[in-house]
C-alpha cells in the first residue's frame, strides 16, 4: 500500500467517524439572553396600549362614552342577568359540538367510501354538504328557528331553542365533514393497501387505519371550529333565546345603558381566549411531532 492509499484510507475513516459523531448540545442561553427579547415585547406593548389609551381617553365624547359602556354600577346590576344566560350559551354550545362532530364524521365517511353501491350515500353526502354550505348560519338560524315550529307539525318539539341549535349542528357538521374528509385524504395509500393485504374490508379500513390517523392530522382545525361555534352560538338571540346577548339587550332597552353587553362580551372572553390559547399549542406540539417524523 502506498502512502497515498494510506493518506485516503486515513481521511475516509476520519470522515465516517465524523459522519457518525452525534451532533453539538444546542448553545444554552443566558439568563440576560433569555429575559431581553420578553422585557423588550413588554414595554412595546405597553407603550403601544398607552398611546391607544391617551389617545381615546383625549376625546371630548369619552366621558360620555363611558357613562354609556363601561358603567361600573351597570355592569354589576346587569351581571346575574347575563351570567344566566350565558350557561345557555355555554350548554347549547357542548351539545352542538359533541353533535357536529359525530355528524360530520358520518358524512365524511359517506362521501370517502368507494364502490357504485354505496353511490347513494355519496350523493346524500355531497348534495348535503353544498346546500347548508351554502346557507349563512344567520339565514339558517332564521329559517328552522321561526319556520319549523310555525308549521305546528305532531311529533316534532316546537321550541325555538331546539331548532335554532338544530340549525347550528346542519350549518357547522357541513364544514366540518370536509375539514375531516381531508384529513382521510392525507393518509398514505400505504395504509389501505396494507389493511387490505391483512383481510379488513373498506368499513374495516376505515375504522382502524384511515379514522384514528385522519383525526390526529386535522385536531388543530376541529379545535378551531369549536372556537368559531362558541361565538356563533350567540346568533341564537335573533329568534327570542335568552341567552348571554339577548338578556343584554333586554337590559339595555330597560336601562339605556350599553354596560350589559360589554358583560356579555367579556364573559364570551372568558371562554374563547383559553380555547383558543389551546388549540395554538395543540397546534405548535401537532407540528413539532410531524417535524420529528421526518427526521
């Protein structure tokens, strides 16, 4: 062997040892390093917040404005009213969702399935999903909360509340049904093929394999549309429900005081802002594990 082959032999190893050494600790920090960029966001925020409210607080009209909303004494006649109707709110919205999301998942699973003789479900699917699509959830709203009951038909309930949730759980399951037959499309070919070589059928398949996976790739979506239904369930006012909105404006015809619906509107705060905090981390620990895969 010559000195040369040696040379390479030598610079070869070198390399595949190199190739095989772990690579460097991620640099830690300082504290200073840390705690800069969080002092720096906080007093641009806060500056930022300040100059807003200089600069509303400035105006002429915001002493009246205030009398007018943000009422402290208002506020607190006001609160139980609206509280009682917001645990409606909060009550029709657990029940929407739990029903859109399993009504939506069958109409994903009929328009997902192949084969002529299950045609008819694809075309109940389909034709469902473009009509109520279609429809804004206020006219929907509308329509079922005034229209139903005012056929007085034996046999189906006559309360507005029921039909205006109805109206809700048709509007939503309709988007949602795509949000989830998308994600049944991002799963691999793969996965069929291999449910079909072990013997399961396509409902089988569905079921064990293509479901459980569709559902963990569009978690942070269905999150989402929860966070949309929480506020959207406020449009059940428009037909006479007592709820958080409509108990504040009940009070404001009374009083003459905006102050209840700021009440209302906090309170809706309440619920969505930590909602949707969540889904964002969801969403940030959904993306980091598909990163992970790719490794």
């Amino acid at each position: 062997m010559t000195l040369s082959q040696s040379g390479s032999d030598h610079d070869g190893a070198s390399a595949l040892t190199n190739s095989d050494a772990p690579p460097p600790a991620p640099a830690r920090l300082s504290t200073s390093e840390r705690l800069t960029p969080i002092a720096i966001s906080a007093v641009s925020t806060a500056i930022v917040v300040g100059l807003l409210a200089w600069w509303v607080g400035s105006s002429e009209q915001w002493p009246a404005v205030q009398r007018q909303f943000f009422s402290l004494s208002a506020m607190r006649d006001a609160f139980p009213d609206v509280l009682g109707g917001f645990w409606i709110n909060m009550k029709v919205w657990v029940i929407a969702e739990v029903l859109i999301l399993v009504v939506a998942l069958l109409l994903a699973v009929m328009r997902s399935l192949t084969g002529p003789i299950f045609a008819p479900l694809r075309f109940f699917a389909v034709v469902y999903i473009d009509f109520l699509r279609g429809i804004p959830a206020l006219l929907l709203i509308l329509l079922l909360g005034f229209g139903v009951p005012a056929l007085q038909l034996s046999g189906l309930p006559k309360s507005a509340l029921f039909w205006g949730t109805v109206a809700l759980v048709a509007g939503y399951s309709a988007y949602t049904a795509e949000v989830y037959r998308a994600g049944m499309s991002s799963v691999h070919d793969g996965q069929r093929a291999a449910a079909k070589a072990l013997g399961l059928n396509q409902w089988q398949t569905m079921r064990h394999a293509v479901i459980p996976q569709a559902i963990r790739n569009v978690g942070p979506a269905l999150l989402n549309g929860a966070v949309s239904l929480q506020k959207d369930v406020a449009l059940l006012s428009i037909i006479g429900i007592r709820d958080a909105v409509r108990e504040a404006q009940i009070i404001k015809d009374r009083t003459f005081n905006y102050s209840s619906l700021i009440v209302a509107a906090v309170l809706f705060l309440i619920a969505s802002v930590p909602l949707a905090r969540f889904t964002d981390w969801y969403a940030r620990r959904d993306q980091e594990r598909r990163l992970q895969r790719t490794r």
